[in-house]
C-alpha cells in the first residue's frame, strides 16, 4: 500500500470509528462508555443490574483471588462484575473473535485496569477447535463447541483457540481464584475438566449455567452427560445449589441444594432455572452466611 493509499484509509478508517455510536450505562454510580462495534453490541445499552450482579456481590467476598469469566460473551456479566465495585483481578476468556472485539472496546475505553481479555475457549484439550454459531448472529449468545448440542440446524463454523485452563493459567498471571463463572452451551463438563487441577487447589465457588436439553435432541443421552457432569462435581467434594430468582429478575430469592439436575427439555417457561451455584463443602458455611437464603438438603431434586 503506498502513502496517499494508506493515508487514505486511515481517514476513512477514523471517520468510520467516529460514525459508531457511543452510549452510556449507569452501572453502582460510575458512568461507562460503550462504542459497539456491532448492532448486537447495542445489547448491553439496555443492561440492569439483576439477579447476576447481586449473586455476585454475595459470592465474591467469600474467597479471595480472581473472578474468571469463561464465556464472556460481549460482556454482560463483566458490567454484573464491575457493579460490584470489587477490586478483584477479572479475567474474560471468550473463543469468538466477533466478541472479543467488543469485549476489549469496553475495557480500553473505561480503561478498566483489573480485567483482561483472554481470547480463547477453555476445554479438555489444548488445540483448534470448532465453535457452532448461528448464520445470522456473530455474536451469537447460543454459540457452543458442542456439535450436536441443537440438532437438525445450521451453523456456521469458526475455528478458534481451545486450552485446558490448569496449562495456561500461570502463564495468564493468574494467583488465586475466589469465583468462576461458566456459560458455555453445553461445553461445561470439557471446561471443569480442563480446569480440574486449579479447582482442586484453589476451592472457588461456581456459578454455571447447565442447559436443559434441546427439544430435538434426545433426553436420555443429554441426562447421561448430565450424571457424568454431577459425579465429577461430587468427586471434587462440591455441591449443588439451584438458583432460584425472583420473578421480576433484579435478585436471587434463594439458592436450594440438590443431589441431581433436572432431566427435561429446554422451554420458556423454564428458561431462568437453568443456573446453578457449585460450593466446596468446606465452604457450606460461608455460603450460608453470604446473605442469600440457602437451603440445603440431604437428597433433593429441583422438579
């Protein structure tokens, strides 16, 4: 490219950047700008503090360490994270490239200082790996590295950056962990695999989200994942507590103990029972002193 051609298209460039809308959110008092690079980005203008951000003003102060985010998305529960007001070193692990982009838009515009942008997937294994989007959305939220996770639909396919997490984290600068949060389509059991050595060593709280099954796809076959998901938390001595939310969603009423997850096909009507809170059970007690009302039980299933 020669000066009067690249002189151009940095003009073009810049008045391209200045053409992006800029919209602001409240989030505890502190004004942050947004600059989406995407109409989707738009997304998190209409951002409120509900039940995630006050979940994790509880959970946060039980441990001490980072707060990992794996599936971070374009960054909803980074504004639920910084509504907190923590301190904590944040770290946002998102595989899409078309997010990270916004991802990294927030921070370098709030010149966030505590949080940083990995972009890479967390999985069982170290290596390229596919990421299923849906045709029409980039950003997609439902993006999964499971391939059959939705069957009988199209997907676009990207190839993106997979790592076990317990091979990386040092390198990252990661110390400590107080808090994970997972959302990853499906992938859960590969993330906490991959992970297994960090949970054993540092004890973090979990917030995950675990997906009933598609209406498509068969039930019996997702319930095996399931089991095999709730032995491994049981083999790392964690429990497991359903969150359950208010109905206007700006809280957590309570956090119920359960021995199983619920065996049944993904609806609306039941699309807000699908998170789930992971606790060492050296940490019970701290949980139930949190200030979120907990139940616990000795054998107990969400029906």
């Amino acid at each position: 490219m020669n000066t009067n051609a690249f002189t151009l298209y940095r003009a073009l460039h810049y008045a391209w950047r200045k053409c992006q809308p800029v919209v602001r959110v409240s989030v505890n008092g502190r004004e942050y700008k947004l600059k989406p690079i995407t109409l989707a980005g738009l997304l998190n203008a209409k951002w409120q503090a509900g039940w995630k951000a006050h979940l994790l003003s509880h959970l946060l102060p039980l441990g001490k360490g980072a707060f990992i985010d794996v599936g971070a998305n374009v960054g909803q529960t980074l504004l639920d994270f910084l509504a907190t007001s923590s301190s904590a070193p944040c770290y946002l692990f998102e595989p899409n490239p078309n997010c990270v982009v916004e991802l990294n838009s927030i921070v370098a515009i709030n010149r966030i200082e505590n949080c940083k942008v990995v972009p890479i997937g967390l999985s069982d294994t170290s290596g390229p790996a596919k990421l299923f989007l849906a045709p029409s959305s980039p950003l997609d939220q439902g993006a999964s590295l499971i391939e059959n996770l939705r069957p009988n639909r199209q997907f676009e396919e990207v190839t993106v950056p997979c790592f076990r997490f317990d091979d990386i984290y040092t390198a990252i600068g990661i110390e400590n962990i107080s808090l994970i949060k997972i959302d990853v389509e499906g992938a859960e059991p590969l993330t906490i695999a991959g992970m297994t050595a960090c949970i054993e060593k540092f004890r973090p709280i979990i917030l995950c989200e675990v997906l009933d099954a598609d209406p498509r796809a068969d039930l019996d076959q997702h319930d095996v994942g399931l089991k095999k998901l709730r032995y491994k938390l049981s083999s790392l001595s964690y429990s497991i507590f359903s969150v359950a939310k208010q109905t206007d969603g700006t809280a957590v009423a309570r956090l119920d103990q359960v021995s199983e997850f619920r065996k049944r096909y993904f609806s609306k009507e039941t699309a807000e029972e699908c998170d789930y809170v992971f606790c060492p059970a050296e940490k019970s007690a701290a949980l139930e002193s949190s200030g979120i009302k907990t139940a616990f039980a000795q054998s107990s299933v969400v029906a």
